[in-house]
C-alpha cells in the first residue's frame, strides 16, 4: 500500500506542537518538514520537534532544505558559501530527528534567472551537489535534488534528465525528487520524468497547476496534470517512498486538510 506524507509547508506560522496535531488528526503518519517557509522554527528546536512527533505518532521521512540553502548555485561565493552551511546544518538536525531525505534546490528559482550564465550556474551546481553529497554521506543522510519550474527562463535542475547529469557519480546515496506539479509547469508529464528518474527516484512532491507555468501548488485534481498516468508510472518503478503533498493552503485550511484525507484515502484504494 503506498505510503502518504504532508510538507509542512501547509501549515505556514503554525507552533510545532498543534501542526504536528493536525497533520495526525487527518490521518497522516509521515510529514516532510519545510522550515524557512514561515513555519513555527522545526528545525531550530530538535527537542521541541521531536517530542512534537512523538506524542502524535509521527514520523519525519523527508525534510526540505531551507530557502538560503536554495542559493547552492549563486555568482557571490559568498552567499553560495552560506547557503551550503545552512543545508550541512539542516541535513544534521534532520539526521538527529531521523529523517531519511534531504531535498536540495539546484538554484533559486525563485529568482530571476539570466540564461547567459547557464553553464557557469550548472557548473557552480554540479560543484555545490558534489560537496553536499559528501557531506550528506558522512552526515548519514542521502540527498535528493529536485526539478525545479522555469518561471519563463530555462535554468539549469528543469528536468530529470539534467538532474540525473548533475548528481552522475556522486554516489548511491544520492537521487532525484520529483516534483510532479514543476513537471507539469515545464510542459512535461510527470509520468514520463519519474520513469526517467528510474531507480534514483527518492522522493516526491506532489501538488498541481494550471498549465500555463505559475508554480500553484494546487491540490491534485485541481488542475491539468495526469495523476492517473503518474500514479501508474510508480507502480511500474514499484517506488515505495513517501508521496508528499505540497498543497497550499487555500481558502480554508480545515478545507485543505479535509481534502488532503479523502485523497490520500482515494489514493490508497
């Protein structure tokens, strides 16, 4: 039966303790934390988190390295410098809560992107990936670098099939998570890109968009990707990793949650 996961990302400013308590009343047993995402500081307090997890039967599979560590690519050594200890101080803690995964950000696609400098920023990747992978395997952690949307401007980490280049080499401990609505916003289906990512698929992220390029971060269902076809596509793989929903809160977030149980309760069938 698969199992289901929720970032923690829903729950934006939400104290660790009563996030940790909703996220179990809905039914979920495995979360992704997501600090620096305006959350309740999870990664700042293991002890509080920790005892948070515990008491509501909770257990961490995955945690997403935080935004500054979303900098692994910049120009200013500087920031890149910075960025790479804020994700070895993130991987620690998340090793100490007992996660398995650490998701990293290629670059910052939050930012804007020059495409002149495509080959320098893939390269200050490759060499950013390298040492975090080190890191990462020392550390007792494996490290999932994930496809990132465009935001109009091809950049270096779009596609699986540049990440499996980026990370060739780096070790077993290293894979890919997938981020089925990035897929979708790059105009490429999900399915076809995890059954790319083959067996270095680690971990997903899936939430949904409208097609048109805008990172939404819908509930599946909600917008234009084939969740039949992905859903097949890691039945074919036999994945038996989290399926992490990174939905947005949306209007209502009793609402959110409601819905994030009667698909995970759909999806299990």
């Amino acid at each position: 039966m698969p199992v289901f996961s929720s970032s923690t990302s829903l729950l934006r400013s939400v104290p660790v303790e009563a996030a940790a308590a909703r996220l179990a009343a809905c039914g979920f047993i495995q979360i992704e934390i997501f600090d620096g995402a305006k959350t309740d500081d999870w990664l700042d307090d293991p002890g509080r988190t920790a005892r948070a997890l515990g008491t509501h039967g909770l257990s961490l599979r995955t945690v997403h390295l935080p935004v500054i560590g979303w900098e692994i690519d910049s120009p200013d050594e500087a920031l890149r410098q910075a960025a790479l200890k804020a994700c070895v101080r993130a991987m620690r803690t998340a090793a100490r809560l007992g996660a398995e995964i650490a998701i990293c950000h290629p670059n910052g696609a939050h930012l804007a992107f020059h495409a002149h400098d495509y080959g320098a920023s893939w390269q200050r990747t490759r060499d950013s990936l390298a040492w975090l992978a080190e890191q990462a395997g020392s550390i007792g952690i494996k490290l999932a670098a994930e496809n990132l949307p465009a935001h109009g401007t091809w950049r270096p980490g779009m596609y699986v099939r540049e990440l499996l280049c980026m990370i060739d080499g780096l070790g077993e401990h290293v894979g890919i998570c997938l981020d089925a609505g990035h897929s979708t916003c790059n105009g490429i289906s999900p399915a076809t890109e995890a059954l790319q990512a083959g067996s270095r698929l680690m971990a997903l992220h899936i939430q949904d968009n409208d097609g048109t390029g805008a990172d939404q971060h819908l509930m599946p269902g909600d917008g234009v990707t084939d969740w039949g076809a992905f859903r097949s596509a890691l039945e074919k793989l036999g994945f038996a990793g989290a399926r992490t929903f990174e939905v947005g809160p949306g209007a209502c977030l009793d609402d959110t949650l409601q819905a994030l149980a009667s698909l995970r309760a759909a999806w299990s069938e």
